[in-house]
C-alpha cells in the first residue's frame, strides 16, 4: 500500500464521516495500492468485475479473481488482504459476476453496519455486485463519491513521481523514433507498428499504448488513429505517445516533418513552440489552472491563429487524463508535487497542425520539465 496516499483517503473519509468505503474506481485502487490491472485486451470474461477495496477501521481487503490475486498480494504487500473468486473455469460455467457477489456479501456481511455512511464508487460498480453490497449491509446509508477522489490524486509522492520519471522515459524515446521512421511511402500504420515494437522491446514487457498518430492534412482534425494515409515529402507527422507501465501514464506529443516543411507549417510549429516555452516558463506554485490555460491560448490567438478546442493540458498518474485540468474552467492552483502536462496547438483544417506536448513537475519555486523531446 502507498501509505501517504491510504492516509490522505482515510482522513477523506473520517472528515465526512465515512465508517467504510466500497472502492470500485480502477485508478483509486492503483493509487492506493500500485495494482494496475492488464488492459491491453479489454474486459476479461474471466472477471466478474473491477478488483474492489473495502476499507473499514483503516483495513483494506482487496477483492479480485484469482487470475489477478497475486499480483495485486505482490503490489499491496502486507498492508492489504486480499480475497479472491475463482476466475476461469472449464468444468463448470463462467458465473464469475455470482462468484464475486458472493465474496462481496461475506466481506461486507461481517460487520453490522446499521446507519453507518459508507463510501461507495458507483461508476465504476456492477450493478450486481452493488446489490450484493446492499443486501450484505442493508442498514448502512450509502453515499456515492464519484469525482471526490480525484483532487487527493493531483499531488504525486516521491514514490509516483519516480514511477512517472519511467513511465515518461519511453516518451523521449518513442519521439526520436517517429523522427527517423517518419520517410516517404511509409503508412501511418505500420509507422505506428514499428513504433510499438521498438517501444516493447526498450523496456522489455508489452506497454498498453494509448495515443495519436496522423501525417498530411489529417494533422489538421487534432488527431485520431493511424490509417493507411502513406507519407509524402513535406508532410507534418504528429504522434501523441502515451504509455502506461507499472501502473503509471507518461504522455508528450511531437510533430515531426517528412523533410523540410511548408513554410506555412513552419510558421505555426514555430509559434506553437513559442507557447509552449512560455507556459512552462510561469509554472509555479500558486499559479491558477485557467489563468495558465488563458495564458497558452492568448500566444495562439495573438499570433493571429484560432484557439483550439481542446485542454491546454492535465494532469498524469494512474490515469492519463486527471486534475489539475487546463481549462477555462478549473480554479485549481497549482501545487507542488504536482505533474502536469502543456499541450498548445493550431490546427488548419485541409492544410495541416501542430500539437506540442511536454511534462513538468511543479517544484516550490517553479517547475522541472521531465519530457525534453523539444530540446532533441
């Protein structure tokens, strides 16, 4: 268990008056515990549901399948009980929604939980194993705190922020990479194939890659997956990398030319970086997210370019998108500890855009940048 963060959750529960708390968010559990259950195939049909934290007197049980019960033993040490279900099995049907249920309502029915506030995370429970929760504790008044935890995830540990250090490095790398697989009559494809490949082979296990990857005029709409689009001389080749190991995302986002770009491309790549530089300049503690966020889109917009619809940048942990968000909107100031990214863009559709993303820690006095593909 990451005992810094079980003690800024416990003291989140006992400030509301939370006797217990049915944890179903994948990323709560992974922050608390440094589980990241495999993602690279989606939903198991072997996995009744999401592994569950059930938090009571300052103890956390972990239910989960068998399948992922070791792991998550290796991952909580020995400040976590684990009670598993049978996952896969061939002798009989796949009744893992049943199986789990079933450990749920003996978890949660040894304690008489009469008008005691529980925590619960519903957006991420199983309705089947919600009832089961209810017919284990059916006095206990349950209140949902879905989005409340987010806040407590925006400060890193040393601990994260080492395991970010490393999700981060494969960033870098994969950017160089772009830069020299980025020739003409290569597909964005099988670009994005090598590029997977050289990645899994750097750090020696399969990275669940999440991200973008578009060249020419398809640079123009954002982003989106790679396609059958074969690169040209000249063409802008965006690539939004976003990894995840150990539990923890990196995320950076560089364009890289095919050759020597337009002068048009060269102009907006030039003016992108410059927001880019300027925003990681003022990052400080104190700063308020929506007045960094104002700050990179008024570089764009005062050199005479449209603001792009999207964030300005987030913050990256167990999730690849978390607080503190810049936007409009977010009142949040900056602290330290955080890791945050910076993400301006222009985009002209039909022609092509740019998209520059680095990382930074906000430090006491200002920030360290973790990502440094700009500077390569």
């Amino acid at each position: 268990m990451n005992q810094t963060n079980l003690d800024r959750i416990q003291d989140f529960f006992r400030e509301r008056g939370m006797a217990a708390a049915l944890l179903a968010n994948p990323w709560t559990v992974a922050w608390l515990t440094g589980y990241a259950p495999p993602i690279q195939t989606g939903p198991s049909p072997f996995e009744g549901g999401p592994a569950l934290a059930w938090w009571r007197r300052g103890e956390f049980t972990l239910i989960c399948s068998d399948a992922e019960a070791g792991p998550v033993r290796v991952a909580g040490g020995d400040g976590v009980e684990v009670r598993e279900y049978a996952g896969y099995t061939f002798d009989e049907p796949l009744a893992v929604v049943e199986r789990q249920a079933a450990v749920v309502r003996d978890v949660l029915g040894g304690w008489d939980g009469r008008g005691s506030r529980v925590a619960v995370e519903l957006r991420f429970l199983p309705a089947a194993l919600f009832d089961a929760a209810q017919e284990a504790l059916p006095g206990a008044r349950w209140m949902p705190i879905d989005g409340q935890v987010e806040p407590l995830r925006a400060v890193k540990t040393p601990e994260e922020i080492a395991r970010l250090r490393a999700a981060l490095a494969p960033c870098d790398f994969a950017q160089a990479e772009v830069r020299a697989l980025a020739q003409p009559g290569v597909s964005e494809i099988a670009l994005w194939g090598e590029l997977k490949a050289r990645l899994e082979a750097r750090v020696g296990a399969r990275l669940p890659l999440f991200g973008d990857l578009v060249a020419g005029a398809r640079t123009g709409d954002m982003g989106g997956p790679p396609g059958t689009y074969v690169l040209r001389e000249g063409d802008p080749v965006l690539s939004d990398i976003v990894p995840r190991l150990d539990g923890y995302w990196g995320d950076n986002c560089g364009v890289h030319f095919v050759g020597a770009p337009s002068a048009e491309m060269a102009r907006i790549h030039g003016v992108v970086s410059d927001a880019l530089r300027r925003g990681i300049d003022v990052v400080r503690p104190g700063l308020v997210s929506r007045d960094l966020d104002a700050l990179l889109r008024a570089v764009i917009r005062d050199a005479g370019f449209a603001p792009y619809p999207h964030h300005s940048g987030h913050g990256v942990g167990v999730s690849f998108h978390e607080e503190p968000r810049l936007v409009p909107y977010n009142a949040m100031p900056l602290e330290p500890g955080m890791v945050i990214t910076l993400e301006p863009g222009i985009y002209l559709p039909g022609s092509g855009g740019v998209r520059l993303e680095d990382v930074v820690l906000v430090t006491e006095t200002g920030c360290q940048v973790l990502t440094r593909h700009l500077a390569t």
